[in-house]
C-alpha cells in the first residue's frame, strides 16, 4: 500500500519523495509506505489551511452548512467503519473489535458537534455607560494544528476535528508516524462530504523533524495535542513564544480504588478493564490498583485469576484479549519497566517475561504482568509505562486511599469500585483528576468533558464546552452618542 497526504485537496507525496515504512506490530512486516513530510510541507500544508480560511468559500458557508459537512462526514466514517478499523489494526495492534467500536461510535462526534456548529451565541452586555451598545460573539481561531498519538488515531482525530471544523477553524492534521494509514485514508472522505480544498490537511511525518515547524507556525493560530507528557512540554514551549492557545491531553497514572465494600466481581473486571484493555496502551490505564488491606488478598487473586485467562493473539481474531504493543521501542520501554520493578522489590505475582507461546505469533508480546506490595515511591507506581502492567497498592482507609491516589504528578482519570452511596457522591470532589469513574471504568462520550489535571494536561475535549477550545472571545462597542468628547480621559 502506498499513502498519500491530502493538502489544498490534492493528494500529494513529501515534496523530498521520501516515504517510511509503517510496520504491521503483530507479523512484523512493513505493510505501507507512507510519506515523510519535512518544513517545506508544513509550509504547504499550512498556507492551504490558511488560505481556505480567509478566502476561499469556508468562511462563506453558514453556520447549518458547516454542520451538514460534519454530518455528511460521519455518514461517511460509518460506511467505511470496517475498513478504517483494520487499517489501525494493521498499523498499531490494537483489537480489530476495539478499533472497529471506535470506528462504530465516532460518527457521533461529527453528529454532535455538526448540530453545535450553529448553536454558538454570543451575548449583549448591559454596560453600565450611556449611548452604548455592546455585544461580544465568538469566532474561530483560524489555522488549527491538530496532533495525535497512536493509540486511538481516529477517536483522537474526532475528538479535535469535530469541535475545531464545527467552530469555523481550519486544519492541518498530523497523525503519529507509527499509526498514520487511517489518517491517511480518513482524508479521502474530506472531499466526498463536501468540504472545500483546504479546509483539512492531513501530513504524515516524524514528529522531532516537522513538530517544532508546525507547531511554531507564525500562521498555526491553535495547537491541539494529544500524545506523552514529554511532547506536550515542548509544544507547550514552542507555543508559550507566541503566546498561542494550547489544548494538551496527555499521559497518566491513574488509581483505581477498590473498597471492601464493592461488588468485588464488577469491580475485578473494572481492574482488569483498567490495565489489559488496549494491552494497556491507553492514557487512562488504571495502572495503580489500590486495594484495601481487609480485601487485599481475596481481591488480589481474583484479578489474578481473570487476567491468566486472557488470550494473547492475533489482534484480528475476535476471541483474543491481548494484542502486541505497537513498537518495538513501546516493546523495550515495558521491558525495562519490568526490569525496573525488580529492581525495586515489587512482588511479581503474574507475568513479567514475554510471551513465551510462539503459537500466538511473532508480534511485540508483553504477558498480562502484575505486581504486588508496590509502593507509591517506586517508579512503576510513578511513571507511566503504557502496557499491560499493574502495580498493585494496599491501603488503610479512604484518607490513605485518597493520599496515594493524589500522590502523582498525573491527573487524567481516577476509578471508585464501593457501593456505599456518601462514598460514591463524596470521594470524586477529594480526587484530583479531570475524569472520575465510580463503579465503572474507561468509559467516553462525545457529550462529555474529558482532560487531564495537573501533568495530565490543560482544557478539555468532548461536550459542549470543548467548542470553546477552538474559539475566542470578541467584544463589540458601538456608541449612539453624538459626540466623542475629551480624547484624554478613559471611557
Ligand atoms: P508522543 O508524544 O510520542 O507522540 C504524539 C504525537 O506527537 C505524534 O504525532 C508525534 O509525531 C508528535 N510529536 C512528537 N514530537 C513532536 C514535537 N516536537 N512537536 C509536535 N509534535 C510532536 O506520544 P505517543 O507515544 O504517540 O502516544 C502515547 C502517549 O499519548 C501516552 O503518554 C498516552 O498517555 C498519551 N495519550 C493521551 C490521551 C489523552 O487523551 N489524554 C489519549 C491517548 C494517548
């Protein structure tokens, strides 16, 4: 297979000729070429971006016409939903029937945030001046760049065309250069639901050659990322020069607490939902299960037990539950990890070596690995290792719980498994997190705020408010007054 870019509507290669290879994580095997885009491309992508943002009939359609686009896209998203889910298979590893519930669901961001394209109200201010009239409204930012990971490529994508395009901006989407085929291919539907040339862009390319370029962009307006913690200090460095509008989602290490009055059943699924699913490649992985000490070794064995049965296996055979992590790089990372954790003195409990059973293929298999009586200081409670590896706490009582899981740098998302009413409603105002799941966990909606506290991030995505991440604030004044008197005094 062999991709293309889509800039100013054309589908274009790097203007080098470079390409790479992206590298199927289960066999192994380079399956598509894909183009290496450098500066001069950024250059390209982003002066289209800019051009059908001031000039070009964008600008011109209403409000209800823009929304009908972003409908006319999620039409098309759902009718290519097979096909684009095994694309990311192919390229990160992930379970088909994982990406292809993504692929089902997210026509609704387009659905959404279509119907919120012509909902944004401004407002008439009652100042407190005579003959004056004010109103403030808000318009788009101009050129978006929006820049994605490769766990999720188009749930991420959705998450920041849906509201960015609903808002009047325009875009250059960078995927990551481990997961960009879908991207790739996403980009052809642009024109079949009727946007103008321009108005997306989609580059390919390493992100340390072509970030700093686009990101730093004098016509990049808006930078909106989701990837690690490490990239998003640096754009936020590049961004902080000219004081652009940042949205960063970045990585966690979140506590899932689990009290000796929940539904050990559910909440066992909850813990093995948090760290196995996505072979432990989410940003919301519940790496940190705490557990309270009265429960802590029945509850311990019970996650023990379901995680043994979890299959490794072809990512596109619907009976596995752990595909390979997506690079060899993710691959040595978790080693290391593990490497790590013995070092430290955690009590490994289950797995840690990689999956000894050639049968299940070639690909970069981690074993479902846990570790018992870690503690809070040690880096695998405190760094997140993004594969499927648990670190298990003990706790005293909700206070203890409550310090252990705020005791991070980390703020994405947090889980309660309890079936105590004061608990449930009380204990998610003590947890600094931006998502609180209680009962349930790694759940997301399009109707939703999602995004992190503290190193987990800054603004929000999903739900109506996450449309003001891509807009700002102006405010009008029109005097009725017929004369302009005394230039020298404030108004
Ligand atoms: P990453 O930071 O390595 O890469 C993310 C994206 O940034 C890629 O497209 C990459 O090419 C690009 N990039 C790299 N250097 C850049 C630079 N200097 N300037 C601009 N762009 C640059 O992250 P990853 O390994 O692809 O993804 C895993 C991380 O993403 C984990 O930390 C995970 O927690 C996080 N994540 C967060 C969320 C969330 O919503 N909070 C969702 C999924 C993944």
């Amino acid at each position: 297979m062999e991709y293309r870019m889509l800039i100013g509507g054309e589908a274009v290669a790097a203007k080098s000729g470079e390409t790479f290879e992206s590298v199927n994580p289960y066999d192994q095997q380079p399956w598509a070429r894909v183009p290496r885009a450098g500066p001069e491309d950024v250059d390209t992508a982003v002066a289209a971006a800019r051009e059908a943002f001031t000039t070009g009939p964008w600008p011109r359609l209403t409000p209800t016409e823009r929304g009908r686009l972003l409908r006319n896209l999620g039409d098309l998203v759902a009718s290519h939903a097979e096909e684009l889910a095994t694309l990311e298979t192919r390229d990160n590893g992930k379970l088909y029937s994982e990406m292809l519930t993504q692929l089902r669901y997210i026509p609704q961001w387009y659905y959404y945030f279509g119907g919120l394209a012509d909902k944004i109200e401004g407002m008439v201010h009652p100042v407190d001046k005579p003959d004056i009239f004010n109103f403030s409204h808000h318009e788009p930012y101009g050129v978006v760049a929006a820049i994605t990971a490769w766990n999720s490529p188009l749930l991420l994508a959705a998450y920041k065309l849906a509201p960015a395009l609903a808002a009047g901006n325009t875009v250059v989407l960078k995927p990551s250069e481990h997961a960009s085929c879908s991207t790739l291919r996403f980009a052809e539907l642009f024109a079949l639901a009727g946007f103008p040339p321009g108005v997306v862009n989609v580059i390919s390319g390493f992100g340390p050659e072509i970030g700093d370029a686009l990101t730093g962009h004098p016509d990049v307006a808006k930078i909106t990322f989701t990837g690690s913690a490490t990239t998003g200090r640096r754009i936020n460095a590049v961004a902080g020069q000219d004081f652009k509008s940042v949205t960063l989602e970045l990585g966690g290490k979140s506590p899932n607490i689990v009290f000796a009055d929940a539904d050990l059943d559910n909440a066992a699924n909850g813990a093995i939902a948090g760290i196995l699913a996505a072979s432990g490649q989410t940003c919301v992985a519940g790496s940190r299960l705490l557990v309270e000490d009265s429960i802590h070794d029945a509850f311990l064995e019970r996650v023990v037990a379901i995680a043994r049965t979890a299959r490794s296996g072809d990512p596109m055979d619907p009976a596995t539950n752990i595909g390979p992590v997506a690079t060899k790089a993710q691959y040595d990372k978790i080693r290391g990890y593990l490497e790590i954790a013995e070092a430290e003195g955690a009590e490994r409990v289950l797995g840690g070596t990689p999956d000894p059973d050639p049968a299940i293929g070639k690909g970069w298999f981690i074993e479902p690995t846990i570790y018992a009586n870690v503690t809070n200081a040690m880096r695998i409670a405190r760094e997140e290792v993004f594969g499927p590896v648990l670190s298990v706490i003990r706790f005293r009582d909700e206070d203890e719980a409550v310090h252990i899981a705020n005791d991070t740098r980390y703020g994405l998302a947090a889980g309660i498994w309890s079936q105590n009413l004061k608990r449930c409603i009380e204990l998610p105002k003590r947890l600094r997190a931006g998502t609180v799941w209680v009962n349930t966990y790694r759940a997301v909606s399009y109707m939703t705020p999602f995004g992190g506290f503290k190193a987990s991030g800054t603004g929000k995505e999903n739900g109506i408010e996450a449309i003001r991440q891509y807009l700002q604030l102006k405010s009008v004044w029109l005097s009725t007054a017929d004369s302009f008197s005394n230039p020298f005094t404030i108004r």
